[in-house]
C-alpha cells in the first residue's frame, strides 16, 4: 500500500498492532494528525502521513511488505537492530548463566572438600573413640583378673 496518507485503522492493519497502541504511540512521538484542524466534524478520522508510519513501524519494530526500497530499507535496518539488540541480550544471558555454572561448579567442589574432610574427621574419631574403648577394656580385664587373683589367693 503506498498511499499517501493513513487513517489509524488503516495504521492498524499495516503495523498488526492495536489501535490503543498506535494512539498512545503516535502521542509519545509527538505526531499530529495532517487534518486535525481542518475536520468539519470532529467524527472524521484523523489522517496520518507517510512518515508517521514509518516511525511507527521503527518503533514497533515492524518490518513493511512494500515493494517501496526505502520501506524495504527501513524495515531490513529495523530487523537488523532488533536482531542485535537480541543477540546483545543472549550473549549477556549466556555470560551470566555461564558466571552462574562457574560459581555453582565452585560450590560443590568446596562441598565435596569439606564433605571429605568432615568424613575422614569422622573416621578418626570413631578410630579414637575404638581406642579408648579397647584401652578401658583392657583395663577393666586386668582389674577384674587381679581381683579374682587376689581372692583366690585368699583361701
């Protein structure tokens, strides 16, 4: 459609967007109407140019199907710049997840350490704990022969 001029449902069909959208766009851009002014009834459409539409695809980032070059143009840079901004964001994604799997890498090694660390501490105190126990096991046989040595000696 190479017209000259657009009315915001026309706008609608040409950008697939909806017509509250376009309305609030074309407001924060600071686009005027061609025939604000000059309506005889406040009812008629308002009619937007050629650039209005332009900036509203640039800023919706919609590609134009016209055989126009420029709107082939401007669309083709239109999905350039969006296909950038989205290869930026994967790659900033992928550092992130890859500083995530780094950091997460580190923390298991240092819980696998002291994993085994507390293991062989564990060991050696159940090694410590059978010591003493054998220890006062041969202590409590050695008293108990002595006493009964002593008594047999008695009589």
């Amino acid at each position: 459609m190479s017209k000259q001029n657009y009315t915001i449902t026309e706008l609608k069909k040409e950008l697939n967007q909806e017509r509250h959208n376009i309305r609030r766009k074309l407001d924060t851009l600071g686009i005027k109407a061609i025939n604000e002014d000059k309506r005889a009834y406040k009812t008629e459409p308002l009619k937007y140019n050629y650039q209005a539409l332009l900036d509203l695809a640039k800023e919706f980032e919609v590609e134009l199907s016209y055989n126009n070059s420029y709107n082939n143009v401007q669309g083709v840079i239109t999905n350039v710049q969006a296909d950038n901004r989205l290869i930026e964001q994967l790659q900033e994604d992928l550092k992130h997840e890859r500083e995530r799997t780094a950091n997460l890498e580190r923390l298991l090694d240092q819980q696998q350490r002291l994993s085994l660390s507390d293991r062989n501490k564990i060991i050696a105190l159940e090694l410590e704990i059978e010591e003493v126990e054998e220890e006062k096991e041969i202590e409590k046989k050695s008293k108990w022969y002595h006493i009964f040595r002593r008594k047999n000696r008695r009589y």
